[in-house]
C-alpha cells in the first residue's frame, strides 16, 4: 500500500494533488464542466486555479449527475505547489460556495489517478415514505408517497442483483462505455423507522444511471406495478427494449471511492452518510 504524501514544504516542483470532496448538487448540473451550466468542476477548477494562480485540470473518480449529491467524491490535479498544505486548504475552503467543501487535501504519487485507480464505489439513496414529508428534506430524499413497505419482498429484490451481472437494462444510453458487466459486492436497505429508509449499496463500478434504475426496478416491484420475475428476466436477457423507472437524482449519494493501492486515512475524513442524526439507528435488511 502507497502512503500519500502529506507534505507541509513548500514546493515549486510538479505535484499530484488529491482532494476528498463533499457537495450539495442541488444548484448544479452534475459533477463536469459542461458549456452554460454551472458544474462542481467548473467552479472547484476555478477555485484552485485562483488560489495556485495557474491552470489546473481536475480527474474525478467518475462523473455525477444533476441533483445528485456527495460525501466523498475523490479528485486529483497535477500543480505546481506555491503554498504548504495547511494554508492551501482553508484558502480553497474560503473561495468555494458553501454548497461545496473539499474535507481532506495531500499530495499523491504522480502517477495516482481518481478515475483509473478506483477499484470501487459506495452509493447511499434516501427516502421517505411516511405521511407527513419534511419540507427541508426535498432537495435531500425521494418522496414517493405514504407507502407501506413489503420489506422481505425488498430484501428479494435486492439479493437478486449481488454479484456479478451484464447491467445493461438497468443502464441508460449516453455512455461511452463497452463492457456493461460490473459487480455488487454489498446492497443493503437500513429502516429508520417512521417512513425513512436508505439503501446502501457497493461495487466495483456503475454504469449510467445504473443505480437509480436498479432502485426504481425494485420500487416498481414495491408498486405492484412489476413481479421480481421481470427483474430476473431483465437480468437474463439484458437490453433496453421496455420502460425502466429512474428514480430521481436528489436522494443520490456518492459516499466513498475504494483505492486499496493507497491509505487515504479513511477514518479522519470521510463524512458521515446524510442525514447525520440517523447514524445506527435503523435496523438493517440485507
């Protein structure tokens, strides 16, 4: 395993840099610079580029959409470093919207990239299906309505997809991407009890929209509107030849990126998964 280089020196030489992130998407057109929208790169890109005074070009572990939000998005920028760490860090802070804060901030290896040495991904969705919905919480959870939920029906939904599938049905189009095998190491649903529930569920890679559809499949079960017979066969004979529910992008998390190679010292800086005040309280359904 790598250790990161925490380097508190002053530097003139080339350095990686590589940042843990947490944003609220809500006022933001996804994770990448896109023309006339508002983007986390763009604006985190033009924050180190006034701090460093130089252009940078940032490399996130993996793009995220519209609404969808983050704890612990991973970037890295190769810079030449004119200010020690420390400062470096809360000067970026100051600069940067409250919707968006870099949480942890040390130099890498030079050739550590966010996207190539990923090897997995940890997503978090939110719900809530009880009577009476928070107001603040819109931006934050899906609200589908008061539902009663048929919780051994969910956990056969959700064991279905563990290991390793061709997603391809459960993706949508607009992906560059050739090979639609990925695989579900853990998927988990935690009840917090009146009405607020939260999926949990890890792999070593998703394709678009992937997790949204696969949550929107299974509600559709939940609905009664699908039997978890068409999930199977969606499975089995995988293309996007029928409807697929995509459930909406402001009850998303990206929660954690896994880089065995490199000790991130995980503990220190990731966040807590939101909301905060629902931390072990729930009983978990796997």
């Amino acid at each position: 395993m790598h250790k990161l280089k925490d380097s508190t020196s002053r530097s003139t030489k080339r350095n990686n840099l590589v940042m843990i992130i947490e944003y609220d998407g809500t006022n933001y057109f996804g994770w990448q610079s896109q023309p006339n929208h508002r983007s986390v790169q763009s604006v985190l890109t033009q924050g180190l580029s006034s701090v460093l005074n130089q252009p940078v070009v940032l490399h996130a572990s993996g793009r995220t959409d519209a609404g969808v939000h983050a704890l612990g998005q991973v970037a890295n920028c190769h810079v030449e470093l004119n200010l020690d760490i420390p400062p470096l860090f809360r000067a970026l802070n100051s600069y940067l919207p409250p919707d968006i804060r870099v949480i942890h901030l040390q130099e890498a290896p030079f050739s550590f990239n966010a996207r190539k040495d990923a090897t997995g991904k940890e997503y978090h969705y939110w719900m809530y299906c009880g009577s009476q919905f928070p107001v603040f919480m819109r931006h934050y959870m899906f609200y589908p309505g008061n539902y009663r939920i048929d919780w051994p029906l969910l956990k056969e939904c959700i064991n279905l997809f563990l290991g390793e599938h061709d997603f391809t049905a459960y993706s949508a189009s607009g992906s560059s991407a050739v090979n639609m095998v990925r695989e579900i190491h853990q998927f988990e649903v935690c009840d917090y009890k009146d009405g607020f529930l939260s999926f949990r569920i890890v792999g070593n890679g998703f394709l678009y929209k992937m997790v949204r559809i696969l949550l929107g499949e299974i509600w559709m079960v939940q609905l009664g509107k699908k039997k978890i017979d068409d999930l199977h066969f969606a499975l089995s004979q995988p293309n996007r030849g029928k409807h697929r529910l995509c459930l909406p992008p402001h009850g998303l998390y990206l929660t954690r990126v896994f880089y065995p190679d490199y000790d991130f010292g995980e503990s220190d800086h990731f966040s807590l998964s939101f909301p905060f005040f629902f931390q072990n309280k729930g009983s978990i359904f796997k």
